[in-house]
C-alpha cells in the first residue's frame, strides 16, 4: 500500500531491507584488526598485521589494512632515534664481503653484529648480540653500562666457546670503532675468521641486525617502565633466550624432538629444555639395558 502510495517498486523496499541487516563493509576484517593491536599491545603496524590477517585466512590487501586502522585510529609504536657508534676511522677498515647477501646454507657460515643502546631510569644499558644469519639465533652477547671495547671482546670470546675448529665463517659488522680495534681484528684472524664491514654511513648492508634491534625495542622496551635496571637486565636475558628457542632464533624444542644434541649443548644454560635433553639422554639409556636384558632372559 505504501509502496503504491509512495509509486515505488517493491524490489527497492526488499534491497533497503537486505542492506539494513546485512554486515557493515569490512567490519570482519576491522575486528580482526582491533583482535590483532590489542593482541601485540600496539606493536604492530599495517603490514605485519596484513601478515596475521593473512595467516586467519582473510585475503585483505596491506593498502586496505592501512585504511582500516587509520579509520579505527590505531597506530603503531614508533622506533626511538638508536645508538651510533661510528667515530671516523681510526683503525683498518674491512671490505664489505657481506655485499647484503644475507642468505647463509649452514650455521656458523656468517654473522652480524652490532651494539645498541637502551636508556633505563637515567641508566644507558648497551646491548652487543652476535646473530647468526642462517636461522637468526644470537649466538652470543654482552650488557655493560657502557660502549666499551671489553664488551665487545667479551661478546666475542663467549662466540668463540661453541664455533666449531676450521669453519669458513664471514663476522660482519658497521665501522663503529669497536671492530677497527687491532686486537679485536687480531682475534678474528687467529680463529681463521674474515671481517666484513658495512660501507660508512649505509645501514642496509647491516639490515638483519638493525631489524632485529628495532623489534627487540618496538616490542619489549618501548613505552614500559621497569622497577629497577637488574629487573631490565633480567627481562631482556629471559627475552633473548626465548627468542632463541621458540621466536627468530633455532626452535629448541624442534631439536629436541630431532635428537639434534649438538644445537641443545650450543645452549645448555636455557634450563627446561637442557633438563628435557638430560632426562631423554638418562630415559635412552635405561631403555637399552631393559633391551638388552629381555633379549639375554
């Protein structure tokens, strides 16, 4: 009746309808969004949360995730302006044997390594890791007060306890004054170790280690408040050993599965998962005296 009156088909009210009670454009992929953020607590921006859309099975396009988030007002944290420890050149300079091939076939093939500064309740805490570029694990690293060169000899020296004798391995580096020390070149040549170094002032040739500083801050240091600095040192140790074994660095419990004991060994001090090795190693042995004993009955 009303339709007659109104000189409207009835195909228009039926539509009206339909739309009325239909979903909102997009609104799936916008709470999946806000699930997302709230998630990883603002840490993540378009495209890692075009990643995790992806990974849901919703086939959005990284521009739209970028719209999306802008019309839900949600950002992600910003990286703070980092520690630089370039100072000219005052020792050898290295050549870049790297050249930003950062794909490595074995362990222990190449390295990266770099420091960076974090500032905690007036206190700078200088972390210097060395990552290994075939599975991205922090092979080792050093915490000191200051950028010191003992530090980084430190840094090294706990690398050198699990490298293997006679191994052709590539150390990069940027040409922060550290590495153009004659003793910390020296080191590396008697372990039979060739330097590589990044061109000055170009931070894409040390990409890897950059990256992981930036997510290291974004997502663990950045806009949190730590009681005390031993309570941040004590958080980043725990936070760099879980990375080792269930985040970028060699999945632990993988190997565990895969009787792989020489990687287990390479970080006996990660507790659980050396006490796990240990109870198998003890378990193997019981069950091949049972073995052995039925099979002499």
């Amino acid at each position: 009746m009303l339709l007659e009156i109104a000189k409207l088909p009835r195909s228009n009210y039926y539509y009206t309808v339909k739309q009325l009670k239909a979903c909102p454009k997009h609104e799936l992929e916008r709470a999946a969004i806000r699930t997302i953020c709230q998630k990883h607590q603002g840490r993540y921006g378009y495209r890692r949360v075009t990643l995790a859309l992806r990974e849901k099975g919703y086939q959005t396009n990284h521009k739209l995730v970028m719209k999306l988030m802008k019309i839900e007002g949600l950002t992600c944290q910003l990286r703070k302006k980092r520690y630089r420890s370039y100072k000219g050149q005052v020792g050898k300079i290295a050549p870049n044997l790297l050249n930003r091939n950062f794909t490595a076939t074995r362990p222990n093939q190449k390295w990266v390594t770099d420091v960076t500064e974090f500032k905690v309740l007036g206190k700078r805490i200088y972390l210097s890791p060395i990552l290994d570029l075939f599975n991205g694990e922090v092979v080792s690293y050093s915490l000191a007060g200051s950028p010191s060169f003992a530090s980084t000899i430190e840094m090294l020296k706990k690398a050198f306890r699990c490298l293997p004798e006679k191994v052709n391995l590539i150390l990069h580096s940027d040409q922060g004054w550290q590495y153009q020390m004659k003793p910390y070149q020296r080191l590396l040549a008697e372990k039979g170790i060739q330097q590589s170094m990044s061109r000055k002032g170009n931070c894409y040739d040390n990409a890897v280690i950059e990256n992981f500083f930036g997510l290291l801050k974004s997502e663990f240091f950045d806009n949190r408040i730590f009681p005390s600095v031993d309570d941040f040192q004590n958080e980043l140790v725990l936070n760099i050993s879980v990375q080792n074994e269930t985040g970028q660095g060699v999945d632990l419990r993988a190997e565990l599965m895969n009787n792989n004991y020489e990687k287990l060994l390479r970080f006996g001090g990660h507790g659980s998962l050396y006490r796990q090795w240990a109870i198998n190693q003890l378990l193997g042995f019981v069950r091949e005296i049972i073995i052995k004993g039925i099979g002499g009955e």
